[in-house]
C-alpha cells in the first residue's frame, strides 16, 4: 500500500466518527500545504490517530468536561503544526484526498428525498405527491396543537414548512399538510431516516436543525420565512428522548455535526480556488 494511499484511507475511514476527526480534516485542510516528508506525515498521522482512541475514551465518560476535548483536539493541532518546517507535496495530492471525502459524503449534500402524498396549502389545498427533501424542512407541527383535545382525524393533520432554494423563481416558502397516522418520531425517520438534518423537539414539533438556533432550552427561527403557522420560537421538551439522547442534547449533536460538515466542504473548496485547481 502506497504511503499516500494510506494517508487517504485513514481520512475516509476516520472522518465520519465524530467531531474530532473532523477537526482533523480541518487542520490537515489548513496546515498540510506545509509538509514535505511523507515520512513524517505517516508519524504525524499515527499520533493523531493514537490522541483519538484516547479522545473516544473521554467521551464514554458520563460527566466529559470540555477542556477535555479542546485538550485532545490540540494534540491533534501540535502533532500536523511539527511539521511546519517542511515545504508541501502536490496541491493536487491534498485536493484528491479532500474530493474523496466529499464524494464519501454525497448522501449528506444531496440527500434522498421522499415522495409523500400532501395538501399543498399554497395552491387551494390540492392533493399532490411531493418529494420532500430533509434538507428543506424548516419545521413540521401538529396542526391543532395549541388545543388540549384533538378529535377524530384531528390527530393525523400535520403541517410541514418547506424552503425550496433550487427554484427557477429563486426561494419559495411552501407549507403542506399531510394526513397521518404516524407519530413525530416516526414521521421524522420516515423523512431523515440518518437523522443528519430533522429533530423531534417535543410531541408536536419537529425542526430541521440548519433553521433553528438553540439559547437554553428555547429554539428560535434564523430563517426568513414568514408563513402562518411557522415556529419562531420552539420549547424543548425535557421529556422527549431522541436515539438515547434528551431533546437538547440531540438537536446539539445533529446540528454540530451538520454544520461541520458544512463547513468543511467550503473549506475543502476554498483549498481548492486557492491552489488554482479550478481550471
């Protein structure tokens, strides 16, 4: 196995682990330009890997404190900063490695979507089969639930708010009703089946995470849609548990997650423009 194959399998193999091997990337996306010795790229990465194992036994711990973390993470940083004193191998090296990962993770930037049936309330509630993107809800709620009591088909009523960015007239608000007898929970898998965008917040609710903010245990809408009925604001509930996680904690981690695989893309890009390999 060449050495720069095995540079590549480590990154495949170890980016979708969590968010420190994503930092990695990160640092490896900032500081490898500098490197020369490949040598000392295969040592350097072996620490990293060793400040790993150690990172994923801190967080099996039931009470991890956060400088825990930000420790680790910066051994991860001084073992890729030794190698500053090295010139760099082939932009065109670091850029196959960085494409390789995000063609690994095609399925989060162009996620499957799933044909429902849905009243589409923005066109005199005609019935319609629409393929809903996670990606693209902004939130979904009971359509009464703001009653104590909902009766008969009450129950299955519930309204998805939808952002459509991909329009031939540019964005589009859209909101639907669907008529199921699916729990939030269920619905939410039905549509996010890999929980990488939507979380179930309380028994009526469920956001898309990249359209919410979190202060405490309030969400509140960073988006400019403004179709009735939308959620501004959202309480969390204390009670709901989503994949072992109270609710707080599991829209914390799916919107992490989300937003540094965001954020590694426009890096893994902008490494791109600025090593001129655009042409």
């Amino acid at each position: 196995m060449g050495k720069f194959q095995f540079f590549s399998n480590f990154t495949l193999d170890r980016v979708y682990r969590g968010l420190p091997v994503l930092r990695l990337a990160f640092f490896i996306c900032d500081k490898i330009k500098n490197m020369r010795d490949s040598n000392k790229i295969l040592s350097a990465l072996n620490k990293a890997k060793n400040a790993n194992k150690k990172l994923t036994s801190l967080i099996r711990q039931k009470n991890l404190k956060i400088f825990w973390l930000q420790h680790t993470i910066l051994e991860l940083n001084s073992t890729i900063l030794d190698l500053r004193t090295n010139p760099p191998i082939s932009p065109i090296q670091i850029w196959k490695i960085l494409e390789s990962i995000l063609d690994h993770d095609k399925s989060f930037h162009f996620p499957q979507p799933v044909q429902m049936r849905v009243q589409n309330l923005n066109d005199e509630h005609k019935s319609i089969v629409k393929e809903i993107n996670p990606r693209n809800v902004i939130c979904i709620t009971s359509i009464d639930e703001d009653k104590q009591t909902l009766k008969g088909n009450q129950r299955r009523k519930k309204l998805i708010f939808y952002k459509e960015e991909a329009s031939e007239n540019g964005i589009l608000y859209k909101s639907f009703m669907i008529n199921s007898d699916k729990n939030f929970s269920e619905l939410c898998d039905e549509i996010d089946c890999l929980s990488w965008f939507l979380c179930v917040v309380n028994k009526n609710t469920i956001v898309g995470v990249r359209y919410y903010d979190i202060a405490n245990n309030t969400l509140t809408l960073n988006d400019d849609c403004i179709l009735e009925g939308v959620k501004n604001t959202v309480e969390i509930s204390k009670d709901i548990i989503v994949k072992r996680l109270s609710a707080r904690d599991a829209f914390i981690k799916i919107k992490t997650y989300y937003d540094n695989r965001v954020l590694f893309q426009k890096r893994a890009i902008g490494y791109k423009e600025q090593a001129g390999l655009n042409s």
